[in-house]
C-alpha cells in the first residue's frame, strides 16, 4: 500500500499541476514521485498565447475556481517544475493539509509568528504566518480558502484605480494578506519553487542574530524603533505585534 492511501481524506483533494500551455511538461522529479508513490494528479494548463507572468496568476484562480466548481473539500496546488522534499508524501499521508483553510508547502521570504503551530508528520511543522510571503509554487488550499481568495481577487480587481494597479492584481501571488485567514507555512518547506521562479523571488539582506540573553532589550528596543512607531500609527496593534514578536523566514527547503 503506498503511504498516501493511510489518509483516506487525500482521494478528495486532487493535486493540480499547474502547466503553460503548448510548452512540454518538466517530466522530472515531481511527477516521477507522484507516480511511484501511485499518487493520482489533474494537470490545467493556461491559455496559449498568454503571457507568463499574467498566465501563472490567472491559472492559480482557475485551481481556486474548480476546487469550488467541482464541489472539492480542497486540492494540493503545485507549479510545473517544481521538486518535492522526501516529507511531502510522509505529510500527505498525514493529512497536514487539514489544519488550516491555506497551508503553503513553498514559500519565500517572510515572517511566522515566534508561537503556536502544530505538527504535520514527522520532522514537518507548520508555523503561522505573520506577513504574507510570495513564491506561492506549492501550496493545500480548502474549499473556504478558495473562496475567501476568490472574493479578494475580484475586490482587488474592483478598487484598482488605473491600469498599472489592476495589472499589480493580476500577477501578484495572492489578491490579499493571507496571514489574516490564519494560513500556515510549513518548516521546513515541502516544495522547492521552479528554478526560473526562485531565481526571480528577492533575497533580503542578512540581518544579524539576537542572542536569547539579549531578548528583553531587542523587544524593548523595537518597540521604540521608528518602525514600530509607524506601526503604531499606521498599521495598529497588529502590525506592531508583528513586528516585536515575528521572526524571519527565508526561502527554499
């Protein structure tokens, strides 16, 4: 029996893998692990002609739209060409994509909250965002979860005030703050982006480490930083919490 078939829950949440049209699918280590582990998935692909960045973004809605559409209780969505971690289908037969509306298995660079999370499967954890994070090459998305992104989109698309922030809309990794509809991240991340995808995702500058006989300064100290002073103006009680009680996150498994 292969490991995935011990969560019966998973039969009900298709993989989609997410392919341009007319181009021939990276045959690589994705599907090669799927099939060995007799994991069946859809594969949707954009629209010819479309352009890349602008195709990608409205294939992603086309995934949300038919987890809705086809009566789903949810579906793994990954990109064409990316690589999956030797825990992925460990964290499948689990069922860790159960414990939120948006779990995402790839992410890039962002902040968790320093507390709470769960378990997944062995050696996997899933960790709640703070901020949102790009490189949305992977990720367990449930029926509620797609609609909720599915709302933000069209509220994006329906405020956007010129041409230029409708097609900020339309490209961007997700239409609103997915930490605000308590998504997960898992740690260490399941699925590694597309090479043209992480290539293209920016780095931030290395920021030096605080030790923990440090904590209480550095928490006093940012709390009285002109960042979280304009959290405090700005962005509320959130934005300052998030500050003084997140921690970095960087890229890759």
């Amino acid at each position: 029996m292969c490991a995935v078939c011990v969560s019966p829950v998973s039969e009900s949440w298709p993989i989609f893998i997410l392919c341009d049209a007319g181009v021939q699918r990276r045959e690589g280590q994705l599907t090669e692990t799927l099939r060995s582990h007799r994991i069946p998935f859809r594969v949707l692909e954009t629209v010819r002609g479309a352009s890349p960045v602008g195709g990608r973004a409205r294939l992603h809605r086309r995934a949300w739209r038919a987890i809705r559409g086809d009566d789903l209780p949810g579906a793994i969505i990954i990109e064409d060409g990316a690589r999956l971690s030797p825990d992925f289908v460990n964290f499948m037969s689990c069922g860790g994509y159960l414990h939120a509306d948006l779990t995402q298995l790839c992410h890039g660079n962002g902040r968790v909250w320093r507390w709470g999370g769960c378990n997944a499967a062995d050696g996997v954890r899933l960790r709640p965002l703070a901020a949102s994070t790009g490189l949305a090459s992977g990720y367990a998305l449930s029926r509620r979860g797609a609609a909720h992104l599915l709302r933000a989109y069209r509220a994006s698309a329906d405020v956007a005030g010129h041409e230029e922030t409708a097609a900020q809309a339309l490209t961007a990794d997700w239409p609103c703050d997915v930490s605000r509809m308590g998504a997960l991240v898992s740690v260490p991340a399941l699925v590694e982006a597309p090479q043209w995808l992480a290539e293209a995702s920016p780095r931030p500058e290395p920021r030096r480490a605080v030790a923990s006989g440090q904590w209480n300064d550095a928490v006093n100290a940012r709390a009285s930083a002109p960042v979280a002073r304009h959290a405090r103006t700005t962005g509320g009680l959130r934005a300052l919490a998030r500050e003084t009680f997140s921690r970095e996150m960087t890229q890759g498994i």
